[in-house]
C-alpha cells in the first residue's frame, strides 16, 4: 500500500521526468550515420533541449540510454556498465537498424548482436539512419507511456 | 613526370632486392622481394624519396583440400602469408610484395625508419598473426583483450569465435 | 591542478567514435604539470570485423556494407569500392554517373567540412559557432535528401553507376543552396581567423611541419594544412575530377588555425565545383551493366574523402564474392599526426588538437580517467573540455 503522499510524491516525479528527461547517448559500434542524426537533434533545426530534453555527459544524471548500432565484443562491458551507473528508473532507445538486427553488420565477427541482446530495450526506433523526427518521435512514444 | 617514368623510378630504387615485377594496372607496379630485405627497400623507397606508404595489406593463401562433392576446404596450419606495403606517389601506386610462410611468419618491422607504419603492422599482427621483429609495440590495437591467443580473424581458416 | 603536482599520468579513453573501421581511440596521456609528456593509442572500439564479413558477401551485398564504413563520409567509401569493382569487371561507367558521383561527394565533403567546425569550435568552447554552422550544415543535408532521398548513407551508387538523377528544380535548389552557404562561410572564415580568443586557443597550437607531416603520412586537410600537396582528386582523378577539375589548397602555417582555414577554404572550392558541375551535367546513361561474377585479380581504388586519400585494395578469385577487400581510411594515417603533435602541449590544448585532425568526434561519451598518485579517478571528456575552456579564460 502506497501512502497518499507517496502517491502524490510519485505523480511529481512522473511529471517531471516526462517533461524534462535527461539522456545519455551511447555508441556501441555504430558507423555514426545515426549519432550525427542524434547529434543534429539538439542543433537549431530541431532543438529538443527547448522541451525539456537534455543531452547528458555522465550516465548518472541520465534517465534515458540513447544507442546506436551493434554491439561490438570491446563495446559491450562498456555499455552494460553505463547501464548499471544509470539510475533506476532507466529506459533505453535503441536508434537504427543496426540497435535492433545487428544491420548490415550482422555475422561479422567483431560483433556480438543487437542491443536487446545485451540490455533491455524500451523503444526502437528503425532507419538506417532514422531521421531526427523519427529520433524526437521515438523518445516521445517513451515518454507517454511514462505517463499512463 | 608521367605515370610510367615515375613508376620505372620506383622500380630501378628497388631493382637490387626485386625478385620479379608484374604490372597489374596502367598506374601500379608490384614488385616482388624477399622478406628479410623489406627494411632496404623500403628505407631506399623513402630516401629518394619516393612517395608515401599509404597502406600495409595482408593476404592469407591457404592450401585448399576438395572433398567428393568438389567443395573447397581451408586446410588449417598449411599456406602462406602476403604482405603488400603500397607506396603512393601522385597518380601511381608502387606496390612491395613478400610472401611469408605460416610457420616463420616473422618479418622485420619498418616503423623505425617510418613511423607512419606502426598503426599499419599492428594491425596485420593481430588479424593474420605475423610478428613484426623489432616492433615498439605488441599490445592488442583492434581486437579486444580477452581475444583467444593465436586466433587470427582474417584467415581463411578463422570461420567465427566458438560459442563459449 | 597547479604545477607543484608530481607527475601525472592521465588515461585518456576516447570512447567510441570514428566510425571508421577501427577508428574510435583510447589515448593514454601521460602528464607532467601541465605539459604533454608522452602520448599512446588504442583502437578497436567499433571493430566490427568488417574487412571479414566482405568475405562472405557477394560484390553487390558489400556494396551496401561498405556504404556503412563511416556514416559521415559514407558516398566516399561507396564510390571508392564501386570504382574498384568496375576496375575488376572492365567497365567504363557513362560520364553523367561519374558526374553525379563528384557531385555528391563534393556535397558530402561540404556537410562532413561544417560538421567538424561545428564540433571543433564546441570542443574549444565555442558553442554558438557550433549551433550556427550545424544549422547552416542543414541546408546541404536538405539537398542531399531531396536528391537521393536519405540524409546520411544515400546510396546513390550502384556497381556500374548511380541510381539517382538531378532535374531543373534540384539544380536550382542547390544554386540557391551554394549561394546561401557561400555567404555563410565568408563569415566562419571572419571568425575563425579574426577573433581573438579563437585564435587563441588555435593559432601557433599544435603545429606541424611539412617535414614532419611527410614522414608521418598525414593525408587530408591535416597534412595540406601543413603544406603537403598531396589530394588524390588532383593527383590521380576519378569520377569526373578530370572534367570538373578541384584546385588544391594547401598552407603553410601548420597550426590549427591552417587546419581551420584549408577546410574552410576547400568549402570554396566545393561551391566552386558544384556549381561548374550542374551546369554543365553531360547527357548519358545512369549505369552500365556489370557482371555478379568477378574476373581474377586485384585492385587498388584511392579516392578523397572529406579527410583525406581513403585507399581501397580489392582482390577477386573469380567468384561472386571477394577474396579480400582491404580498407585503409583516412583518419588511421592522422592519428600518428596526433600522437606526436600532442608531446609538449598543454593538456588544456589536448581537445582542439584531436578534434584538429577530424576524427569524427561525434558521441559524447569520451571518458577521462586520472591517475593521480595511483588513486583512480575518473574525468570525463566533458570535464578535459572544461578545463581546456576554464585554463584558457
Ligand atoms: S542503422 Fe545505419 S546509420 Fe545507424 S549505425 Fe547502423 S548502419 Fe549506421
């Protein structure tokens, strides 16, 4: 049984991580195709940072693990320890075709799969490279179902 | 100087150590040697100087068995190795071949006298296992630290990382 | 962080980030107060075992592989693969599709130009040139889309040619397009060579000699900054570059500074160029016929990427797939370059000079650790930037 108060407590917080998360953005092998496109996210074009959504340096401050391409053998310790450093709760977009298949990578030796393979994934979002609507849209589909 | 005046340049520089040339392309000249004169070619190469070294390229050729139904098959631990050290220089690429056999797969390093090439021959000792004699360094460059010893992935044999 | 310290050691670990085959690097800086002392890299981050996996894959296949290289400068490694097939099967592509070929590379060469100052003038602490040359880059990336119809990776080549065409209304767009950027980059030019504090941080920073620049193989805008004449769109044309020839623009200097203003004079050349090129677009073809089965033998394909000669050697045995493809790209050849300008620089300067030589910095999870007296500590790439930024108030 959760306290009114808790209740309520958990409502500000939901209300504030929808409207302002914090992300981390990750490359785990990826050719940068969808990095750059993640990067231009936060340019003048399409500036997310002017709904709350911000780009962080540390995995500590982040609510929100932002990957790209496939998990390659060297990257994947790094990326389940930046992970396990995010603080509950913690979601995970996986960006591009590469995040959910592998791509175009898939069988070549250097790399162990895709990131749902390693960690667990709460959106895909699929192009090659998704463009930086399909990127916001993505992190919004995320953020509603924070919301219900 | 045209293409083929600054090809035969590269060529008479190394005439001394060739073992036979071939003329793959208008613009290249491969010219083959003996492994343990790499570092006088080169050092010539770069002396006259002629161009750059734009890459070191290995090549596994392995020996091959045919099974009944004619399908080809690696025959680990028999066959050779091939490095190219290509030089560019302008429109032309001067191309140094020498073939190591698997078992001595040694070769001595030229990054003393190019520093260019230490990234380069890394990188061959790791994927195709070749020892770089006299290199500064043996540390891992590409693959990860945990990587078998003695796995080599750019061999024919190497078909995959076994499940562990 | 006052110089009474012992020395340090510093660990730097440049997560992954160039994309490139091998690219993304780990550097260990080792420190004395505040000066570089020794300096080493690791590689591999993103091996994805690429040069392998072309192995298994048929000519056609590879093509899309190769294409994935490096997602900036991805129609140079397509175009570079491609020319070396065709050179295997025999081929001549028809003069419209190698028109179209530098087009786009030139394109990409434009967009991958203002990424790095964006991201090098945001590593120096300048980040409002960063947010104006990123918003500017989306006018080059709106030309590509309208043209192949992808931002990044557009797959405008096929073995034999290229799939896309340009008509009337793209070639006014990209008028328009050049006569926007031209005027825009007349102002970075201003900046980067005018104001004071960028000069600060850039000018007598990190310099390289001619001689120095030779013997460590620097190829691209890092080797012609410092007066290295080597541009493989001149010296061994491909695609039309015989047609629609680039002049190559080297300095002298060495510095930062002339790595700032040969990349934005190259931005010139490219408006230049393109223009020349859609208005005189030969007539022809878009693609020849190529055969799925390679004849023996091998080849070496060099072309310009955005940051310097990317050499290609395909070898075939006669069967629809390689034998060998080897890719050697660009920023492998300027680590070197890094490496030894890094010796006797402040650790302040550490971030402008590797963003200097472009490696594509494009993620934002570099980490730094410190060793400092053996306690382990961590910084982040954020925190170098910082102290670079802070040092130079
Ligand atoms: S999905 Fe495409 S653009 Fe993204 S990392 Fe993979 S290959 Fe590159």
């Amino acid at each position: 049984m959760t306290s009114p108060i808790e209740g309520v407590m958990d409502k500000v917080k939901t209300w504030a991580r929808v409207n302002s998360p914090w992300a981390i953005h990750f490359n785990s092998g990826s050719c940068n195709g969808c990095d750059i496109e993640i990067l231009a996210t936060l340019t003048p074009r399409y500036d997310v940072e002017r709904f709350g959504i911000k780009l962080q340096g540390s995995p500590r401050h982040a609510d929100v693990l932002i990957c790209t391409g496939p998990v390659t053998l060297q990257a994947r310790d790094r990326l389940v320890r930046i992970y396990e450093q995010m603080p509950e709760p913690k979601f995970v977009v996986a960006v591009g075709s590469c995040g959910i298949s592998g791509g175009v990578f898939q069988g070549c030796y250097g790399v162990v799969g895709d990131i749902g393979d390693v960690i667990p994934v709460n959106v895909y979002v699929p192009g090659c490279p998704p463009r930086p609507e399909a990127i916001i849209y993505g992190v919004v589909q995320l953020l509603k179902s924070l919301q219900s | 100087m045209d293409m083929e005046q600054k090809l035969q340049a590269a060529t008479d520089i190394v005439k001394e150590w060739t073992i036979s040339t071939n003329n793959p392309e208008a613009n290249r000249v491969d010219a083959v040697i003996a492994p343990e004169n790499v570092k006088k070619a080169v050092a010539a190469l770069l002396d006259a100087p002629w161009g750059y070294l734009s890459a070191i390229t290995g090549v596994d050729h392995p020996e091959y068995s045919t099974d009944e139904a004619g399908v080809k098959h690696v025959i680990p631990d028999k066959g050779t190795l091939e490095l190219l050290y290509h030089f560019s220089g302008g429109a032309v690429v001067f191309t140094l071949r020498l073939t190591l056999p698997y078992d001595h797969a040694v070769v001595d390093t030229i990054c003393d006298i190019d520093m260019a090439a230490q990234l380069y021959e890394r990188e061959a000792a790791e994927l195709f296992g070749i020892d770089f004699a006299g290199a500064p360094s043996k540390e891992h460059l590409v693959l990860p630290e945990d990587w078998p010893a003695g796995v080599y992935p750019l061999r024919k044999a190497f078909t995959g990382l076994k499940q562990s | 962080m006052g110089s009474e310290k012992k020395p340090e050691k510093f660990v730097v670990s440049i997560g992954p980030q160039h994309p490139a085959l091998k690219e993304p690097g780990h550097f260990e800086f080792g420190v004395e107060g505040e000066i570089v002392t020794s300096a080493t890299a690791r590689l591999g981050f993103v091996h994805r075992g690429m040069e392998k996996g072309t192995e298994s894959r048929t000519w056609v296949q590879n093509l899309y592989l190769m294409e994935r290289v490096c997602g900036i400068c991805s129609h140079v490694h397509a175009m570079a693969y491609a020319q070396g097939v065709e050179k295997l099967a025999h081929v001549e592509v028809p003069p419209r599709a190698r028109a179209i070929r530098e087009l786009i590379a030139e394109l990409e060469r434009i967009h991958s130009h203002l990424l790095w100052l964006g991201v090098a003038a945001h590593e120096g602490g300048f980040d409002t040139l960063f947010m104006l040359s990123w918003r500017d880059r989306e006018t080059v990336m709106d030309l590509l889309e309208s043209i192949t119809g992808n931002r990044v990776n557009y797959s405008a080549n096929v073995l034999g040619g290229v799939k896309i065409d340009i008509d009337e209304a793209k070639i006014s767009a990209i008028h328009k397009g050049m006569d926007f950027l031209e005027e825009r980059t007349r102002h970075y030019m201003k900046v980067v060579t005018e104001d004071e504090t960028f000069l600060g941080r850039t000018r007598n920073i990190g310099s390289m000699s001619l001689d120095l620049a030779l013997r460590l193989g620097a190829v691209g805008p890092t080797a012609r900054a410092s007066g290295v004449t080597y541009d493989v769109r001149v010296d061994s044309p491909y695609a039309a570059y015989a047609d629609f020839p680039i002049k190559v623009v080297t300095d002298t200097a060495g510095d930062l500074e002339a790595r700032f203003v040969v990349r934005i004079k190259e931005l010139y050349e490219s408006f230049r160029v393109i223009r020349e090129l859609i208005d005189h677009m030969p007539a022809s073809e878009l693609t020849t016929r190529i055969p799925r089965r390679m004849p023996e033998g091998e080849v070496v394909s060099r072309v310009e990427a955005p940051r310097g000669e990317l050499f290609y050697y395909l070898k075939s045995n006669g069967s629809d797939m390689p034998e060998r493809i080897k890719v050697r790209t660009p920023s492998l050849c300027n680590w070197g370059s890094v490496l030894s300008t890094a010796v006797g620089h402040k650790l302040a300067d550490m971030p402008m000079i590797l963003a200097g030589i472009d490696p594509c910095f494009s993620c934002n999870d570099r980490m730094v650790l410190v060793n400092q007296d053996n306690n382990l500590s961590t910084w982040s790439w954020e925190d170098l930037r910082q102290y670079g930024i802070e040092y130079y108030k």
